[in-house]
C-alpha cells in the first residue's frame, strides 16, 4: 500500500497496513536549529521542512493554509485575547482581512504536479466561519456575539 493508497483507506475508514505518518504543524527554527546540533544534516534547513520531514521517513503529504488575516494582526492579541471588541474595531482591522493568496497558489503548483503523479497528497484549509471570528473576538466574546446577535451570524 503506498501513501496515496492509504491516506484515501483512512479518509474512507478502511483497513489500512499502518497509519500514514506526517506533521501537519511543522517545525519552529528553534526546533530546527536544536536538530542540527543533534545531527540533522546543514543542508536541511527551515525552509525546507518538507525535505526535512523525507528525511525523517514521513510520506509526502502536503497541507496548504489560506488564512483570512495578514501577519500584521499581531499573533499573541489575535490568537488569545482578541482585536475586536466592537464594529470600530472591525472597521479598522478590516483591510487587514482576506488577503491575497496568489504567492501561496504559486507554491502549491509544484505540489499540484506532484499529487497528479500520485506522489503526494495535497490539500488547501480555510479558516471556518467559527474560528475565524474566535480567533478575531476570542470565544468568549463571540459567543456573546451570538446570543446577542442571533440575526447576524
């Protein structure tokens, strides 16, 4: 069974003869950085984590995430506490939103080759309509926004 094979077994709840093996969350460069000294070759460095997860004995499987936010929005605030309180606070987040995609289209071409050749798996997320507001107003306040809200969702 090859990787393509049973990464569509497990999607389908198939019997499979292991499980696939990758990392959907990558490596941080300190992670990197601490393998090298542990004996990861020089050559593999951060911008080619998936060279370094072949090297590792992972499949090639390969996850492409189109965020709705530029990396202006500050990830501590965005992720945790929030940077919308109020419709203001929108209004002055909101060209900050929905960026455009096509260096990330760009780097999925050569992926898209691979997975025609049935040598990866490839696959694009998107933020849902749940996360993304959370992550803009936290839980917390999103929640809220609903109950209080109900006609706009």
């Amino acid at each position: 069974m090859n990787h393509v094979e049973r990464f569509r077994a497990v999607m389908n709840f198939q019997p499979v003869d292991r499980l696939p093996r990758w990392e959907w969350a990558m490596w941080w460069d300190q992670t990197i950085e601490r393998w090298h000294r542990e004996g990861l070759p020089d050559k593999l460095h951060f911008s080619q984590v998936f060279d370094i997860a072949e090297y590792f004995g992972l499949d090639p499987y390969q996850q492409f995430w189109l965020s709705t936010t530029t990396t202006t929005i500050e990830a501590t605030q965005h992720h945790v506490e929030g940077v919308v309180a109020n419709m203001d606070d929108y209004r002055r987040i909101k060209p900050r939103l929905y960026p455009d995609h096509a260096r990330a289209m760009e780097a999925m071409h050569p992926w898209w080759e691979r997975q025609r050749r049935g040598e990866a798996v490839v696959w694009a997320s998107f933020e849902g309509f749940f996360w993304f507001p959370r992550t803009l107003m936290n839980i917390e306040q999103l929640s809220l926004a609903f109950y209080d809200h109900p006609a706009h969702p």
